[in-house]
C-alpha cells in the first residue's frame, strides 16, 4: 500500500518546481516595473517645478589688488536679497 501511494505522488510532483519558477519570475518582473516606473514618474514631476523668482541688488564691490607673481585681483560683490521667493545656498 506504501508503494501505491508514494508511486501516485513521484508522478505529481515534477511539474511543481518550473510552475513556481515562472511564477516567481513573473511576480520580480512585477515589482521591478513598479519601483522603476514610480521613480520615473516622481522625477518627471520634479521637473516640472519652475525656477525661483527674485530680485537682488548690489551693495558693494571691492576690488582689491593682489601683489605677487599671479596677476588677477581679488573682486568681492556683495548682493542684497530684496524680495521674490526664498534662495537656498
């Protein structure tokens, strides 16, 4: 009787393990897609922000002249934020 039985499941179970395969493959496909597909589209929407607004002007310019080998001198601008939207630095 132990040989009846376990001849009925030797037959069954070959097809078990490539069915699980596929299916495992198929459901890594899946979520790749998704993961990859949410990242597009959360950049594309990064992309669409426009770019700050503002208004500066100059306060000061220094010019400073640098004595050695190298002749360019020191120029310092300073730049005051009057309005429009906040800059990030």
């Amino acid at each position: 009787m132990f040989d009846a039985i376990q001849s009925r499941l030797d037959g069954d179970d070959r097809a078990v393990s490539p069915v699980i395969g596929v299916v495992l493959m198929v459901a890594i496909t899946v979520i790749l897609a998704a993961v990859i597909g949410s990242t597009v589209l959360g950049v594309g929407d990064q992309l669409d922000s426009t770019a700050p607004q503002v208004q500066l002007s100059v306060e000061d310019v220094n010019v400073t002249n640098v004595e050695s080998d190298t002749p360019p001198n020191l120029t310092t601008v300073t730049l005051r934020h009057t309005g429009g939207d906040d800059l990030e630095l």
